[in-house]
C-alpha cells in the first residue's frame, strides 16, 4: 500500500471519528483524562495530530506556510493544552490540511520518495531522513493517536466508530463504497 492510498483510508476513517465525535457532549471532548504536560482532552490531540501532519507535510517536507496560518485561532496558541478551540473548528482546520496533504501525496513519485529530507532543528544522529520514512511517520502517527482517542472515548462510555483498516479495504481496492458500513454513532 502507498502512503496516498493510506491517507485515503485515514480521511475517510476520521470522518467516522468526527461523526462520532460531534455527538459527544462538550465536556467529554474537554475533560482532562490524560496526565501530562501536553495532551489533556480529546481536542488536545485532534488539534495535535492535525499540526503534526501541517507542520511535517507543509513545513518540513515542502518548505511551505503552514495550513494554520490560515487559521488565528490554531496559530495564536488556542490550540495548547486545555484548548478553546470547538471541535467545529478544529474539524476546519484539518479539513484545509487534508486537502493540502492529499495532494501532495498524490503527486509523489518513487524518485521524491527517495530523497533525503535534512531537518535543521533536530538532534545530531536524528537530521537526515528519507522522505518515505518522514511520510510513514506521520502517517502512523495519526493512526497511534487515533487509537488513544478511541479508547478515552470507551474509559467515557462512548462507543468509538469501527476504525480498523480491514474494512475499509473493499472501498480503496475498487474505488467504490465498501459493503460494510460504520453504523451511525450512538448517544452518550
């Protein structure tokens, strides 16, 4: 499987995950169920896994304002812990990556794949990397923080959407809908 083929199941997998999301009541979505200095709530990593894939994507990989740039309240600190950010606009911000990340994805060749990305502000030993290691970093990171998601959403009570790959497998394999469908989220 290709990144841009990966990509496809991950949009398509959090459109699931934010139909699920929007039927959550607020204060779940904030509740600080994690300990940290960092990612407290739910929002905390939607809103952290979006500027991952901005920054890595957009940044690093093209030398390209970020998507957040667009986005004040993303980009005046709203976005940190505890955010204030509403799950409608962390949904905006990320749809505006998304868009930006699946083209360029899409327009990867072998060749770009294999060159070498040199990251200034990272440690000595942890610099140089091929482009396609960087692009299954990110990609993977979604899928771990996802999975973080799916399980504060079970400690709450809420039933996380059927996030697994497997069945978005017929979809991306014939380009058409896939038999199996996520059911529609349940209420809290």
């Amino acid at each position: 499987m290709n990144p841009a083929t990966l990509y496809d199941y991950l949009s398509h997998a959090r459109l699931d995950l934010m139909a699920t999301l929007r039927a959550v009541p607020d204060d779940v979505l904030r509740s600080p169920l994690l300990r940290g200095e960092r990612f407290h709530s739910i929002l905390d990593l939607l809103v952290h896994t979006a500027e991952v894939e901005d920054g890595w994507i957009h940044g690093d990989f093209q030398g390209l304002p970020m998507v957040q740039d667009r986005f004040p309240d993303i980009g005046a600190g709203a976005a940190g812990p505890g955010t204030t950010l509403s799950l409608d606009a962390i949904a905006a911000y990320w749809q505006a990556v998304e868009a930006d990340t699946r083209a360029y994805l899409h327009a990867l060749t072998d060749a770009d794949l294999e060159r070498t990305v040199t990251l200034d502000d990272w440690p000595e030993g942890h610099r140089q990397f091929m482009l396609s290691g960087l692009v299954w970093h990110v990609l993977l990171h979604e899928v771990r923080h996802t999975a973080q998601i799916a399980a504060l959403l079970r400690t709450q009570g809420v039933k996380p959407p059927q996030l697994d790959l497997l069945f978005f497998l017929p979809a991306l394999e014939t380009g058409r809908a896939a038999a199996f469908v996520n059911p529609p989220p349940e209420d809290p």
